[in-house]
C-alpha cells in the first residue's frame, strides 16, 4: 500500500529528527569511517560499537542484534535453557507482550507470568507471591506503557535480590536506559550490573536507524549468538546501522538532562491548566503520557486533522482508558520536542479537545 500519511513536520514523539534526511545521515556516518575501515571484523564498526557498549555496561560481551524483539528473545531462551524452566515473569504491560505478538511463546515455547498491577509498577510482594520456579524476570526500565514510572533505585535492588536468590536470572529491557539513567543519575555500568543480561536499542533516543544491542558474560552471549543465528539475526555487512548507532553515543549522555528537564516543563504547564493531565506528575524520565477526557478515535481524528493542516505529530499511538470517554498517549521528548514550549503544547491539547468534543467529530459507537 503506498504511503498517503500527511508529512510531518513536528512531532512531539519522533525520536530522530523529522528533517534528518538520509543524505545527512550517511554524512554523519561518513565521518566516522576512513578509507581504511573495513566492514567486519574486530575493527569494523559493528565490533567497535560492541566493545564501546560493553564498556559503557561493565559487561564482559556485548552482541549486536538486528532488532530488540530478537535479542530479548534470545536473552530468554538462553536462560530457561540453561534453568531447564520455561516460565519468566514480567509486569503485565511489557513490551514483550503487548507489542510482540507473544513471540516468546510462539517461537520458543515461553511462559509469561504476568507480575503486578497493569497499571502500577511491580513491587517486591508481587514478586514474593509468585511461588514458581522462574527462569528470568524482566524489567523494563522506564515501564513505557504505564507513563515512563521507574521504582526508587532501593526497591529495584530489592526485587533484584529477591529474584536472584530463587536462582532466576535478571533481565533488562533497557530500550530507554538513556532515559531511565537520567532519574536514577547513577553510572550505566551500576545500573546494568543490576541484571544478568542487557538489552538496549540503538535507534530510541540514540537515533540509530534500528538494531539492538545485549550485552552480558561471555558464556552467556555464546549462546545468545547462536540464537541469533537461528533466528535469522547473524547478518554480515550490519556496519551501516552501527554506524548510525555510533553518531550519537559520545554526544547523548550530555543532552538527556535537558530532555527530561523540559519534559517536566511541559508536564507542569499541563497540569498547571488542568485542561489535560500530565501522568506521572512531575515525569520521572523524558517520557511521559497525556491522558485526555475525550473518546479515543474522536481524539485520533482530531490529530489527523492538526497533522494535516499543521504537520504536527502528537503521538504514534492513542490508548483508550477503561473509563469510558478518556485516553492517553506518550510523550517523548528529544531533540524534536524541544522545539514546542510548553504553553505551545497547552494550546495544541486545548485545539485538540475543542476538536474532539465537537459534534463533527464525535464518534458513532458500533
Ligand atoms: C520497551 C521496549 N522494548 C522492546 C522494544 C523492541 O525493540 P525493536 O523495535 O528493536 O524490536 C521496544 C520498541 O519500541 C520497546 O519500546
């Protein structure tokens, strides 16, 4: 089907610049590389950005992976391999469950123990009260789908205790460690020594053009890399994507503050009108959610409507709520959404809502 979406000229979701243009990418890219770079090998820009990762994670071995689906796969089936367990236990809105179409279980005959309230963090007594044997727990630092919510540096070392000392492995999804670093303020490799394995995405806030990374010991990643292989993840030539990946490392860590500083703005300007609702009040990471008293698709067909006469991208995705009447969506701000103040986001949620609680927009139920 050919593309007919309206061009986006601003968007308070993109994590890559919406001007960024191929062309500017592989000047970027071309930088990086000289007439002497070969494409694989230990000097390759795939085994630099391996070894640069690991370093940064104080992890033995760290593996490039086409796609965060695939490694997280992978980092689960080498656990209940080696714990001869078939269940994991992750909160009930994780990534790997809403969005994967259960991979885990279609293709590698996994178990999900749902942990926690879905929308609420999950705690040390719900991992108490879980009474199996598990082979990993999964945490998804910040916990996206709830609003970006991170739990107190203490109670995830707490959880992480209690897990590891069933025997369980510790898992990371940390497509959003840049984000979730910049709460706990705390160095990459402490945050990362946590968890037996690590998964982080080159293309979110690094604005890499996709692929993954995991990183863990040695042993482990053995047997992670043939997973990949099995999985149709152990192409050759993925230097271009690791190139892109490695534009932005030097130069994120130093920008992240400020993102998550003016993420707080526009939460505050929005709670402050009290039109919307800002969630979690103040947001913990640069990522947070607008919760809306308004029906989801009148809401989705206002914002067409602003995108087409504007070019301004609000969301990817809007959620409905079990209230009726009400949604959400998420907010992530990095270098596009610095470019709205956040009286201008007020006034966008304020045309938004006139928009669709009009009659020409409320929509007729099935
Ligand atoms: C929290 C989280 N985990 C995992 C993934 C999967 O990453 P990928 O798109 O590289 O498969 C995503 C992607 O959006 C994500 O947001």
């Amino acid at each position: 089907m050919p593309d007919t979406s309206p061009p986006v000229r601003r968007s308070l979701f993109l994590h890559a610049p919406i001007r960024r243009r191929p062309r500017v990418v592989l000047e970027q890219m071309l930088a990086l590389v000289d007439d002497d770079t070969p494409p694989d090998g230990p000097e390759g820009p795939v085994a630099v950005l391996e070894r640069r990762l690991a370093d940064l994670l104080g992890k033995e071995t760290a593996l490039f992976f086409p796609s965060g689906t695939m490694a997280q796969q992978s980092a689960l089936r080498v656990h209940a391999d080696r714990l001869g367990r078939r269940t994991f236990a992750a909160h009930p809105q994780s990534h790997l469950d809403v969005w994967e179409e259960q991979g885990y279980n279609a293709v590698h005959s996994l178990r999900m123990r749902r942990t926690g309230d879905p929308h609420e963090l999950m705690t040390a007594a719900d991992l108490e009260a879980i009474g199996e044997p598990l082979a990993t727990v999964v945490w998804e630092l910040p916990q996206r789908d709830i609003g970006g919510l991170l739990p107190e540096w203490d109670d995830l070392c707490e959880q992480v205790a209690l897990v590891r000392a069933t025997g369980a492995a510790a898992h990371l999804d940390g497509a959003r460690l840049w984000e979730a670093q910049t709460y706990y303020q705390r160095p990459f490799d402490e945050i990362a020594a946590l968890f037996d394995t690590v998964y982080l995405s080159l293309y979110k806030s690094l604005q890499g053009v996709r692929g993954a990374v995991l990183a863990s010991d040695t042993a482990t990643m053995k047997v992670a890399q043939v997973w990949r292989q099995r999985l149709g993840g152990g192409i050759r030539d993925a230097w271009p994507l690791a190139l892109a990946a490695l534009v932005h490392l030097d130069t994120l860590a130093d920008q992240m503050p400020a993102y998550r500083e003016h993420a707080i703005a526009i939460a505050t300007a929005i709670n402050a009108d009290g039109t919307a609702r800002a969630y979690p009040d103040p947001p913990q990471t640069p990522l947070f959610h607008i919760h809306l008293p308004a029906d989801r698709r009148a809401v989705e067909q206002a914002g067409q409507a602003i995108l087409t006469e504007h070019g301004i991208q609000l969301w990817g995705r809007v959620r409905s709520a079990s209230e009726p009447g009400r949604c959400a969506f998420e907010v992530s701000v990095g270098e596009n959404a610095m470019e709205f103040s956040p009286d201008e986001v007020v006034a966008l949620l304020h045309d938004l809502l006139a928009r669709a609680t009009s009659a020409a927009y409320v929509p007729s139920r099935p």
